[in-house]
C-alpha cells in the first residue's frame, strides 16, 4: 500500500539535530513525520533525484511533560543521527524497526526545485501492513467509570457538551489517545456538541504542517458528527517562538472556525440557552491579549438581543481578566469588557476560558469564572498566578488526559463539569462555581 508523501520546497534536514531549515532551494524534504514499521520500504520512482532519511525513535523528554519546554518541530521524538551529506541515495531504503522518519531529496544535476515538483512521482512510501491502532484498556476503564458518573447526575432536557482546550498536537503525543476517549464518550452519551477553546497546534511550524495537525484535530473531533464550535488561542496565529509563516485573522477564521468572522454565538431554543464565542489574540497588536473594540461592540450587542428569560455561557481563549493571566500583565479592552458584562451577569452562567494550563474557579467577579486545564499531557508549575490548580500528569494512565463533559441545566442554572482524566469536578451553581470531590 502506497503513503502519499507531502514535500516542501526549499527546505533542508540538518544532519546535526534532525531538524529542518529553510532557505536551501538545491533541497526538498517532508515537513511531517512518517511512521515506518519493520518491512515498510521507501523507493525511488525517477533517477534523476536521490534521497536521504532521517529516523527518530517515539521518546518522550520529562522537561517536555514537566517544565515549560516546548519540543523542537513539535515532536516528543530522539532524531537517530542517522542523516549526513554522505547518506544520499538511490536505491530502496528498507526499513527494520517501528521508527519515525522524514526525508530529504537532491537532483543529481545539482539544480534548484521550483515548487511544482511532485514528491509522490519522485519517491514512494510503500507500507507493507497497516498501522493497527489499539484503544488502551485505561482508556476503556476511564471511559466506563467517566460514563456512569455522567449517566448518574444527567437530568432530562440538559446539553451536555464535551469540553477541551490546549491541545497542542504533538507528534508522538497523546492527541489520538484523547480523541479516542471522546468518540468513545460520545457513543455512550451522545453529545450535543464539543467545545474546543483553542491553541490546536504549538505554532511553531510551517503554515503547511499546522494546517495538516489542526485539521487532524478537528477531523478527529468531526468523527462524533456533532457540531464543534472553537475559539481562537494565541498559538493557533502559527507565531510562536517568532515563527514568521503566520496565518492573517481570515485564514484562522477558515481553517479552525469555519466562519468569516472571529466571533459568534449558538442558540438553543429548547434550553433557552445562548453560548457565545469570544476572540482575544492579535500579535499585531502592542498590547497582544485581549479584546479590540469590534469584539466588545458585538459582545454588547449579542448581549442586549439575548431575551431577559435566557441565559448565557461565554467561551473564550482568554479569561477577561488580566489578575487571571500569568502572561499578560494587562489584557487589551479589559475595563471596556468588564463594563459591558456586568449589567448583564444575570444572565450569565458562566465564563470559561483555556491558555492558563491550570484549573481556576473565580467567583470575585459579578458572574463565576472557570480556567480549564490543558488537554495535552503537560504538567508545568511555572508561570502560574495564585489559586491555579495543575493536576499530576502521567504517560499511559488516564492522569494523561483532561478534558471535561458539561452538563447545562437552564431550568437550575446550573453547569456541572465532570473531568475525564487528570482534575476534579466543578459545579456553577446560582452564580457560583465550586469544586467537587
């Protein structure tokens, strides 16, 4: 069975850490990771070319886990070493063990690619079996446990949503562990809906390479054939660690919301039930967090149009706080959004915000604010302000995940958050969000 490759121009594979660099016309290689397993073969199609690999075994760095250590390339992987000047070739590259690999390929003249060239009419990736993806007995026993516990508090007439934010897809990571458990989770509760709170991808990548990880996100996400309704995270603007390939605010609007515009709202009629979805990244921007002018006039005006007698959830990257923000000292428009929201803190359940990679209640505001940990396995205690909560974390149990199932009672006000994985439960309640044992 042949793998379609993805080639990008110009691009080099250094032979001293297996990383890639732009800038080198005379080379092409894969920006993504390819899994080979024993017997999978890589072959030449067109001599007028050769290739190189670089191979990297699947190992996980603690600091990566435990520390704010972002990986290089955004893969939990060790490069073999295995790639030099010298290492050129023609003939089939057979692989002998599971390992990771990319390649990198020459015109035997020497010439420069011009981009049209086609990396699958040069090279073909020929897997001799397919990968078999087992769905871990943890996972399975978490699933089963996080189900009754739902099935047990569930009260007819609730939305119930799945909840997550902070993916930060990483090869080798956890992502299709945590997709995994959704679908399970949603073929035994079936959901209303999902609520990602964004930040797919580190964004320190290519344009190319984040599209292709954040659209295997939310695929994965679309597999439970329910609506997915994101906000934009500050990593998602493909900027990190000053990566120059950015995406404008159009293209994240296309590739993560699906919509022209940063901000929406979703109604249910039945629960009398607004979710409201904020936007609160610009880079461009000298103060780069928080909410520009359009967003709070919108706010204000979704506010004023939601009838006395319904009631709100609002979803954002950013809490609307800055003494809630380890990273932002000030947050952009935040006196103008906090007097918009007030007037109207009757009607709202609750704020929900991702980026703090820590659990948080607030009450001090005049409406319950909730920071929900990060869904990728990260346990990091730094960079965190007081009263957040960065539950244990570990590889191949079910502390690895953390994402929430919400249950919304309109007729209670009422939002019960059941955690799978690593966490605890929270409840908001009359105004007031608590935590569960």
């Amino acid at each position: 069975m042949k793998i379609s490759l993805t080639g990008l121009a110009g691009m080099k594979i250094r032979a001293g850490d297996g990383l890639q660099e732009p800038g080198h016309p005379e080379m092409l290689s894969t920006p993504l990771y390819y899994w080979a397993q024993p017997g999978d073969r890589l072959v030449l199609l067109d001599s007028g070319y050769k290739f190189n690999v670089a191979t990297y075994v699947p190992e996980v760095k603690e600091s990566w886990i435990y520390t704010y250590d972002y990986a290089p390339n955004e893969s939990w992987t060790a490069y073999r070493h295995d790639l030099s000047g010298d290492s050129y070739r023609q003939d089939d590259y057979i692989f002998t063990e599971g390992v990771y690999f990319r390649v990198c390929l020459r015109k035997m003249n020497g010439e420069p690619f011009d981009g049209s060239e086609d990396i699958n009419r040069i090279l073909a990736f020929e897997q001799h079996t397919a990968p078999i993806r087992e769905i871990k007995s943890w996972i399975t026993n978490e699933v089963e446990q996080v189900a009754k516990r739902v099935q047990a508090l569930r009260e007819e007439g609730e939305l119930i949503c799945a909840l997550l934010t902070d993916t930060h897809f990483t090869v080798n990571g956890t992502w299709e562990e945590t997709a995994a458990s959704i679908q399970q989770l949603h073929q035994a509760l079936g959901f209303d809906g999902i609520v990602h709170l964004g930040d797919f991808t580190d964004g320190m990548v290519t344009r190319e390479v984040t599209r292709y990880y954040s659209e295997k996100v939310l695929a994965d996400l679309k597999q439970c054939e329910v609506p997915v309704w994101v906000t934009l995270g500050n990593h998602d603007t493909n900027y990190f660690r000053n990566n120059l390939d950015r995406f404008s605010l159009e293209e994240q609007c296309e590739l993560y919301l699906g919509r022209e515009e940063p901000r929406y709202s979703i109604d249910f009629e039945t629960q009398k039930l607004r979710f409201i979805f904020l936007d609160s990244f610009d880079p461009d921007e000298t103060l780069r967090y928080g909410y520009n002018a359009s967003c709070i006039q919108w706010l204000k005006e979704q506010l004023e149009h939601t009838a006395d007698d319904w009631q709100i959830v609002i979803f954002s990257h950013l809490s609307p706080v800055s003494r809630l923000q380890y990273w932002a000292k000030a947050l952009r428009g935040e006196k103008e959004l906090m007097s918009v929201l007030n007037p109207y803190a009757g009607k709202i359940l609750a704020f929900v915000n991702g980026h703090n990679h820590a659990d948080l209640l607030d009450n001090a505001e005049s409406f319950p604010i909730l920071s929900i940990v990060n869904s990728k396995c990260e346990a990091f205690t730094e960079y965190k302000t007081e009263g957040f909560i960065t539950p244990d974390r570990k590889l191949g149990t079910p502390s690895q995940e953390a994402f929430d199932i919400m249950l919304i009672n309109t007729e209670k006000r009422q939002i019960r958050f059941v955690r799978f994985g690593a966490g605890k439960d929270r409840i908001v309640t009359s105004g007031k969000a608590e935590w569960l044992e």
